[in-house]
C-alpha cells in the first residue's frame, strides 16, 4: 500500500487557501534620483505606473501588482529622493518662500530644509565655540488616549528604531569639509546603536580638541546601571574613555543631581571590576585613579571651558 504524499496534500490546500483570502495592500517606499510630480500613487494596473520612475522601480512595481498567486488590491508608491538631506542655498531660500507665501511643501521640501538648519545651526555654535548636542532617539505621545486626556509629553513616550549612521555621517562631514564642525556629543536613546556613535567619533577626530566628538552618557531610559554600562563599555572597546566628559543632567530640578554620584559609582565599580580580573594591570593605579577624576570632573571642566 502507498503511502499518501502529505507534502502534495498540504501544498495543494495552502494554495487553495492564498485563492480564497482577500486581496491585500502593498506599501511600497522607493529611491528615485529625481522625485516625479506625484511622491505617493495608488497603482491598481501597470497602466498607473509613473512614466517618470525609473526602468528598475518601474519593473519592481509591475511585478508587485503581478503578485503571486493573487495579484494585490492595491499598491501604494511612496517615492522619496536617494539624498533627502543634499540641498543648495537656492533651494532653501525657494522653500522659505514658498512657505511664506503659504504654500504647503512636499516631503522632499521638508527635509531638505531641516537639513539646511541643522547645518546652519551648527556654523553658529561653531562661530561662537559652543558645543552642539544631539539627543535621538524617541517616539513620543505613542498613547492616544492619554495624549487627548493630558497632552504632549506626559509620559508615554518610548525608545524608536531608527536608521541613522549614514544622514549622521553626511551632516557632521557637511560640518567638518567646511571647517565649521564644532565640539559635539551624541547620545542616542536606543542602546542598538552604541557601536553606531562609537565609531562614528572617530571619523572626525581632527587632534585640535581631546575628545572633540564625544559619545554622550546613558541617557533618559538608559539613564541607570545596564544603560550606563553598556555605553561606557561600547566607548572603551571602539574609541577612548579615557577622553570622556562623563554624565549630563539636563533637568531643572535640582533633584535630579545625585545622578552624578550614581555614575561615579558605576563608572568606578566598572573599572574596578576589570582592575580586579587582571584585564587592567594593578601597577597602573595612579594612571587609573587619574583617568577616573578625569571621567568625573576634569574632562568636562576642560571641554566646556568652565
């Protein structure tokens, strides 16, 4: 007697269930060199496809509404540009303009102009020999119901993804071929990217400065023992913490100081640690000691001038 071909049977009714579910919606977000009239299109036939995209966009969205066994209901285009952030002067003052006349912008509108200020305002702070800081990293107000009871800000906000390396990368290099990169700390909310920010200081080390760019402390959910760490940690393996400024307090409440204390004692069981499992030499103490009054106190006062 055979055996039934159970591989066969579940095939045939997998495919026969695909045929008998709903059609879906397809998202789809694609990089143009030059954006067309119309950044988000609905396709329901090749027939809708922009004759602007290009031969390779334009394949992958026929293909899309082939679909596989069922082609979809729908699909969606969101066209952006390779380099939203790459802007001219004449551009920005274009959007200015059209802003100001009460014209609404498009996406791409937009982003070239955040750029533009980001820039902008860092050639002030390095005009004027202040630090600049970035903290990223957040999703806010992600709960709507308490957003309508008590407003922005209250509490429910929460660590984001967020693809960054390369648009950070662009814009402290925007800086830095300019000569207008100021001092600058980054700290980012999600601890995923502290090899990011670790290595990303050293691209723009220039020697003018010790630690001119600087991977800032544990900050907000990260702002405890794991977070703290693991930041500190990141810094050692792939830069130099010997060269940092230590923790922030960027509250007003007075309150909030003992943190201080707190990363003192973190910072020292965590080198302590390492003293005690042989990973740094004990003849080194007076080095150590230095480093960690640095970590503490000198660096900061030195790196802001204080």
């Amino acid at each position: 007697m055979k055996m039934p071909s159970i591989n066969i049977a579940f095939k045939e009714k997998g495919i026969s269930a695909v045929e008998r579910s709903e059609r879906g919606i397809v998202h789809l977000i694609l990089k143009e060199e030059t954006l067309p009239s119309q950044t988000e299109v609905n396709l329901y036939t090749a027939d809708d496809i922009p004759k602007e995209l290009s031969d390779s966009n334009r394949e992958q969205l026929e293909l899309t509404l082939r679909g596989y066994v069922n082609s979809p209901k729908k699909v969606i285009a969101e066209i952006i540009s390779k380099d939203a952030e790459d802007y001219t002067d004449a551009e920005i003052k274009a959007i200015f303009n059209k802003v100001y006349g009460g014209t609404e912008l498009t996406k791409e509108e937009i982003l070239k102009f955040k750029s533009a200020m980001l820039v902008i305002f860092g050639e002030m702070d390095w005009e004027k020999g202040w630090t600049q800081q970035f903290h990223y990293g957040a999703i806010r107000n992600n709960n709507t119901k308490m957003f309508k009871l008590l407003g922005a800000d209250t509490g429910f906000d929460s660590i984001g993804e967020f693809t960054t390396a390369k648009a950070m990368a662009k814009f402290l290099d925007r800086l830095n071929t300019n000569g207008k990169l100021t001092k600058t700390i980054l700290y980012n909310l999600n601890p995923c990217a502290n090899e990011v920010i670790a290595t990303m200081l050293g691209n723009f080390q220039d020697g003018s400065i010790p630690g001119k760019i600087q991977f800032g402390s544990g900050w907000w959910f990260l702002d405890q023992k794991d977070g703290m760490e693991k930041q500190m940690n990141a810094l050692s393996v792939l830069g130099l913490l010997s060269r940092f400024v230590g923790m922030l307090t960027d509250s007003r409440s007075f309150l909030s100081y003992p943190r201080h204390e707190y990363f003192r004692r973190t910072l020292c069981n965590l080198v302590g640690r390492d003293v005690e499992n042989g990973e740094i030499p004990a003849s080194e103490m007076e080095r150590v000691n230095q480093m960690i009054e640095d970590i503490s106190y000198n660096n900061a006062k030195n790196f802001f001038k204080f």
